[in-house]
C-alpha cells in the first residue's frame, strides 16, 4: 500500500502542475461550468481514451495521458463545482483553487486507500482499458443522476463517481507511468 500511496502522490504531482499552469493562463475560467458540462468534459477525455484503445491509432499528437490527466483535474473541478455552485465568473483566486484542489485530493486519496484495503488493490491486476470503461460507465451512471436532478434512491451521488473517475484515472497513469 505504501507503493501505491507514493505513486499516486507522484501522479499527482503532475495533475497538479498542469492545473496550476492552466490557472496561471487561464485563471479559474472553469467556475461558470455546471456539472453537468464538467461530466461531459469528462466524457469527452474517456471517449477519446476509448477511441485510441480500440484504433489503436492518433492523428492529434497526444496519447492517452494526457487524456487520463484531464479527467483527474476535470474530475477534481467537478468536486470543487459541486461544493461551492457554479458561478457566473470567476469568483476565486488561484491561490484558493489550488487549496480546494489539493483538499479534494485528500479526500479522494483516502477514499483510494480504503478501497484498496478492502479490495486488496484488485486494480493493479486490471487492464488499462478497464479503467477506460468504468470511468465511461460513471460518466452514464452520472448522467443519469444529473437527469435526476441529483436525487437517487439507492445509489451514491455525482461526487462519489467523480471520485471514482479520478481514482481509475490514476490508477491509468500509475500503470502508463510505472508499469505493472
């Protein structure tokens, strides 16, 4: 567990770094996003994720991590959006959305290491493209939910599937970074 503890905090890292840079050029550009756009964000990253798997060929110069990345900071966007509402502009500073982002991290880290406790880190024997059809099934779970306007009978909310989205993503760039 302490392996997976420390990968997942290097993946981080560059999720981070990447959500700071697009801050810094940007700003927090994203707070307008309903989430709803923030799931189809998503959806859009899986599905090409997907599209790559199965061609097995790109024609834009970027492979599947960078792919994986975004729905780790779309995923951690859509936590902060769900926590706050949406806003008609930019309402917080760069310096309060990385605090929300890495408070978010926390959070769907520990979610991680107490699944993996009591799945005994299952995913690390799962495919790549597993993870790729678990976050495209959540995508339609959340969907589902939103058309619902959030209510659900049995079934866990829009931010546990968020979580869940960002963790398989992770556990993609853990395997696309370290390997088996």
């Amino acid at each position: 567990m302490d392996v997976t503890n420390k990968q997942f905090d290097d993946v981080i890292v560059i999720c981070r770094e990447i959500f700071e840079k697009k801050l810094h050029d940007y700003g927090a550009s994203w707070r307008i996003l309903r989430p709803e756009s923030v799931t189809d964000q998503m959806f859009i990253k899986a599905n090409r994720i997907r599209s790559l798997e199965v061609k097995k060929e790109n024609r834009v110069n970027e492979g599947i991590c960078p792919e994986f990345i975004g729905i780790v900071n779309y995923g951690i966007i859509g936590l902060i959006q769900l926590q706050l509402g949406y806003a008609d502009s930019i309402d917080v500073t760069v310096e309060k959305a990385l605090e929300l982002y890495d408070s978010h991290v926390a959070e769907t880290k520990a979610l991680m290491s107490a699944k993996n406790h009591d799945y005994d880190e299952a995913w690390r024997n799962m495919r790549i493209s597993s993870y790729t059809d678990l976050i495209l099934m959540k995508i339609y779970r959340t969907k589902e939910i939103e058309s619902h306007s959030g209510q659900t009978l049995i079934s866990e909310g829009v931010d546990a599937n968020y979580r869940d989205m960002v963790n398989y993503a992770i556990f993609g760039l853990i395997k696309l970074h370290f390997g088996d």
